[in-house]
C-alpha cells in the first residue's frame, strides 16, 4: 500500500461518522483540484458533518482523521472574523 501523501494535512468533512475501533467513517476532501472522499478512521467516534484534519494516509484511499477546529477562526464559526 502506498501512502497517498497529497491528501495528508488536509482538512475535510465527514459525510458518514468515524465508530472509533468499532470502524471507518467517511470523509470528503478538496484535493487534486477536486474532491475526493476516503474511509477515515479516527480513534475516537466522531459524528457526521464534523471538519476533521488528515493526520496520515493508509494508502487505498483509507486515511486517519482527528477533530479539527480552524484556530484562525473567531469563535469557533466557520468563515469568522478572525480580527
């Protein structure tokens, strides 16, 4: 399995909720001049519609995700003043 390094950093949002172990979610993300979606894992469950962090690639379009919060952004709101 290759690692797919273009898509690690990114940030996405889960379009199916992560069950922690119990398995994957999935996750939408603008790569490659596009958006393309991924089996995400995370440790943690994580609900649908959260905006999630790429922390690695498991190659096979499967990728780990954590809880992501845009700290330039005022708060908490997405497309906030952030002065």
């Amino acid at each position: 399995m290759t690692p797919d390094e273009a898509v690690v950093g990114r940030t996405g949002k889960l379009v199916v909720g992560t069950r922690g172990a119990d398995g994957p979610g999935e996750v939408l993300v603008q790569v490659r001049g596009g958006t393309e979606t991924f089996l995400a894992y995370s440790d943690e469950p994580l609900a649908r519609g959260a905006t999630v962090l790429v922390i690695e690639s498991r190659g096979y379009r499967q990728v780990v995700v954590m809880a992501w919060s845009d700290p330039l952004l005022s708060s908490g709101e997405e497309g906030g003043d952030a002065r």
